[in-house]
C-alpha cells in the first residue's frame, strides 16, 4: 500500500469521524462543530507527518540496503520498489553478461589471429594485444615505449600518427634482421583516444621479389653475353688453326705476340663462357626433389668429403639423434659443400691455427631445425656481410659470387633461409629448415 492511498483512507475515515460527532452533538451548538473539526485537523496533520517521515526514510534504507548486500532493500514482498528493483536488476545484469560474452569474444578473436595487433590509449599503454605480437616482436611488451629499445623511430611513427598510416621499418629479433610492415589506426570511444596497431613482418616476401629480379637479370645477362661470347671463342679458335707455320714477320716476336693474344682471346672467352654457364643456374634452379632424411647422415657425408681433401682442417659434427627433416638431398648437399668450401677458404687465408670447422644441428626460437656451419676464422666484415648474398659479389681473387647467392636460392625454394650469425670469433653460416 502506498503512501497516497494511506493519506486518503486516513482522511476519509477523520472526516467521517467529525460527520458522526458533528451529529451526535448538533443539538449543543456550532462550537462543538468547530472542536470537532479541530480535533480533526490536528490528527489528520499527525498522520500526514507520520507518513511523510516514513516514506522519507525509505531513501536511506534502500541505499543501506544495497551497500550491505541487501536485495531485500528492507522493504515488504508486496512493496512495489522491490517489484521495480528485481526487474532493473534482471536487466543489469543480462547487459553484464552480454558484455561479458563481448570481451570474452575479442580475447578468442585475439588468441587466434596471426597477425599481430595491439591496441593502446593515448598515453602509450597497452589495453589488448593478441598472442603473435609476442611472437613477431620476439619481447612481451606492457607500454608502447618498450619497442624503443630496437627501434626508437617505430616510438614516434605511433605517437605522431593522428588518424591513419603506414610505413616500413627495420627490427631485430634475436640477432636477425626483419622488416615489419606497420599500420596506425585512431579511434575514439566516448572521450578516451585509442591507437590500433598491426606489426607484419614482409622479409618473406621481399626475399622472393629479390630473387625473381636476379633471376630476370640473370637470364638477361647470360643471354646477352652468351651470344657475344660463343661467336668469339670460335673466332679466336679459327683464326689460330689458320695461322700457317710460314709466316713470316719482320721480327719474329711480333708472330709469337699474335699467337699469343689469339691463344689469350680463345682461353678467356671459354672461362667467361663457363662462367655463364655457372651463373644460369640461378635462373634455372630446379624445384626440390623432397623426401625425409636423417640431417646427421647428410652431415657425415660432407665431413668425409672434405676431410679427404683438406685433413689440416678439424670437421667436428654436434647433432641430436633423429634429427628427421624433408629436404632434396641433393640441393642441401650442395649448399653445405658451398658453405664449408668458403670456411676452408677462409682458414687457409688467415693461416689460423689449429683450424676448425663445426657442421652443427640446433633449433631456433621458432623451434624451427637448422644447420650451422660455424668456423674459427677471421670472420665475415660488415661491408661483406651487407653484399655477401648479391649475385657477382666476391672478396675472393678467383671467386665468381655465385655459391652463397645459388645457396641462398636453394633455402629459399625449400621454404627456409640462408642467415649469417654474428659470432665473438669466426664465422657462422645457418641454414634454416621451414
């Protein structure tokens, strides 16, 4: 029962109160009218004041009520609040548990994506980040400002963006060189600014526009020369056989010169011919002929190989039991021979004592099984570290910059990568497995 029908009833039953006794004693006069009107008044002002402190108390119990945990609010069954709160409970909380399913749903969405994606607020923190964002970062990262440790420009790439960009940027993860591809996005929600960030690493993919280049120019290139070359071999060829024995010339040093530069001429044009030859493998590789071998027998065979030819040389192999991986034998053999042929090359160069190469079978961070080929030389120079796998290149005298550059190729095609490992002393060649 509300307040309003307790004041009505209330005044009802006064005023038929003061009609009985206004009857009773209509025979004594008006004045007793007038005190029962009176009585009257002042009993319906109690009431009212009665019920007016009460239904102001209720405030104060409701709110006592909800702070003790109270869902009773101190009130009634029948009390009409209790009706109205049950049902704005119920609400509150079916938007609770929508909200809820809500994040619960972003989490997944962010557990399960590849793509690495965090989101953080104005002031540089993170609020959500999905699982690959460790793994593409190679850190875990709380704040913004810890990717400044590797790269300070990405810090004020994300900072200075105030709607939508993006750019390219070098990392480093564990040692290695990366590329990531970065976009910036900002929203609002409410009053508070948020940054969506997304981290894509392209190195792949610019490893393989790299290599389809070089195959495009080497086709050119051996193309071109080969047709120069071969007719002038031939010419050189010719003009030697054709030659006869009695000519004569005013001194005879001059016919020695002239068989000489035409014996010179034939001999270079079959080496750079030869050298063509070598070089159209880049272009032609074929794809790899893939079956699943044991990595310690394949490295058995190229430390026989070369300890036959170089016993000055230590081979030492450290490798796991079952080191099982899906490889064209041939191709990795080849690598590996062109890999240990630049370590000997390099420990006969330095004259280093008590020289030593190790074929060793490890796992990276991405748990990914790899073969290093480490030596204990001089090591590798920054200049040539920078141009060691552009086809050409060369520090050696009679080198042709073909073998990394063909072993490169050969990584590649069996979706790994061919890396160089920065080491205290010598140098170290990784051959990574997909």
């Amino acid at each position: 029962m509300n307040a309003q029908f307790k004041v009505f009833i209330a005044a009802c039953g006064l005023l038929g109160l003061g009609m009985l006794l206004q009857l009773a004693i209509a025979s004594r006069g008006l004045s007793a009218t007038a005190i029962v009107f009176g009585i009257s008044a002042v009993l319906l002002i109690a009431w009212l004041n009665h019920v007016y402190r009460q239904e102001k108390r209720v405030p104060v119990q409701l709110f006592r009520a909800l702070a003790n945990g109270d869902h009773t609010l101190g009130l009634p069954d029948d009390h009409p609040l209790r009706r109205d709160f049950r049902d704005a409970q119920t609400q509150m909380q079916a938007a609770q548990l929508a909200a809820e399913q809500q994040i619960q749903f972003i989490n997944a969405v962010f557990n399960h994506m590849d793509l690495a994606m965090l989101i953080c607020d104005e002031y540089g923190q993170i609020t959500e980040q999905s699982a690959a964002v460790r793994k593409q970062l190679g850190l875990k990262i709380d704040h913004i400002d810890a990717i400044a440790s590797n790269n300070p420009q990405i810090i004020e790439f994300i900072k200075n963006t105030h709607k939508h960009s993006r750019q390219t940027f070098s990392w480093q993860k564990h040692g290695l060189h990366d590329t990531l591809y970065i976009q910036v996005s900002t929203l609002r929600i409410q009053t508070k600014l948020y940054k969506v960030v997304t981290l894509q690493s392209i190195k792949e993919e610019l490893n393989a526009k790299e290599q389809h280049a070089y195959k495009q120019l080497t086709k050119v290139l051996t193309h071109e020369v080969a047709n120069s070359i071969t007719p002038l071999t031939s010419m050189a060829q010719t003009c030697i056989s054709l030659l006869p024995d009695a000519l004569s010339f005013d001194e005879e040093e001059d016919k020695q010169d002239l068989h000489l530069a035409l014996s010179t001429l034939a001999s270079r044009s079959a080496h750079l011919s030869e050298f063509i030859q070598e070089f159209r493998k880049l272009s032609s590789l074929p794809a790899p002929q893939l079956a699943k071998i044991e990595l310690s027998e394949l490295l058995k065979n190229t430390k026989q190989l070369f300890c036959m030819q170089h016993n000055e040389v230590a081979f030492d192999i450290v490798a796991p039991p079952n080191a099982l991986c899906v490889l064209d034998t041939k191709q990795i053999e080849q690598v590996l021979i062109n890999l240990c042929k630049n370590a000997v090359e390099a420990l006969q160069i330095s004259a280093q004592t008590n020289p030593k190469i190790t074929l060793k079978i490890v796992k990276n961070e991405e748990d990914k099984l790899c073969v290093d080929v480490i030596d204990n030389g001089p090591g590798i120079t920054q200049q040539a570290q920078d141009m060691m796998f552009v086809p050409f290149y060369t520090t050696k005298q009679q080198g042709s910059g073909i073998g990394l550059s063909l072993s490169r190729q050969i990584m590649l095609q069996h979706g790994g990568e061919l890396l160089y490992l920065d080491q205290p002393q010598g140098a170290c060649f990784r051959c990574v497995f997909g």
